[in-house]
C-alpha cells in the first residue's frame, strides 16, 4: 500500500521540477483540505476539483514566482548558519553572511547546504 499524501507531494514536486503550468492528482478530502491551504498559503496559483470519475481529480496550477529578493535585515540563515544562501546585490555576487557585512539585501539565488 502506498501513502497517499506522500504520492500528492511527490507529483507535486515532480511538475514543479518539470515545469509544467498544471499537475492533476487523484482527489480525496484530505488532498482537496491540504491543496486548500496550500492556495489560501500562496503556494499554488489555483486549483479546481473535477468530479468524474469514481473517485474525481484536483486540477493544480502551479507557481513559478522563484525570484525572492532580502533585505539585509531578512538575511536567510541557512542551516542555522551551516549552509549559505548566494545573493545577486550591487556589490555582486555574494554570499549572505557577507551581504550582512556589506549591510546590503539582494535577490536570492540558491542555497548551498
């Protein structure tokens, strides 16, 4: 028997990583409350519940709004200070400790950890 809940999330991750616009689940209650908050949250776009079949579909629109720009009193601590996060500033490409340093913020582009 497989977990429903970790076969959503890992469709969801995979369409993400995929980048596809809209991935559709198999529906149930608990997927219809958990893709609810994971709208009401900002995590998806939007989703639609599609009542055919035996068991019906949750139609999910995904978000792809991956630029995040910190301020520098917003640092990202990565790890508790065991990874980095590496930042697009106008100082250039830099980590975050050293944009704590330089008191400068930026768009934020990975995380190493």
């Amino acid at each position: 028997m497989t977990d429903p809940i970790a076969d959503y999330l890992t469709r969801l991750r995979n369409a993400i990583k995929a980048n596809h616009r809209v991935v559709e689940v198999p529906a149930s209650n608990l997927k219809k409350e958990l893709t609810r908050i994971l709208h009401e949250k900002g995590y998806i776009l939007n989703y639609k519940f599609v009542e055919e079949g035996p068991q019906g579909t949750i139609k999910i629109a995904l978000k792809y709004d991956l630029r995040k720009y910190v301020g520098y009193k917003d640092m990202p601590r990565v790890l508790n200070g065991l990874g980095i996060a590496i930042l697009s500033t106008s100082k250039g490409v830099i980590t975050n400790k050293e944009a704590l340093d330089l008191k400068v913020g930026g768009e934020v582009l990975c995380y190493i950890y």
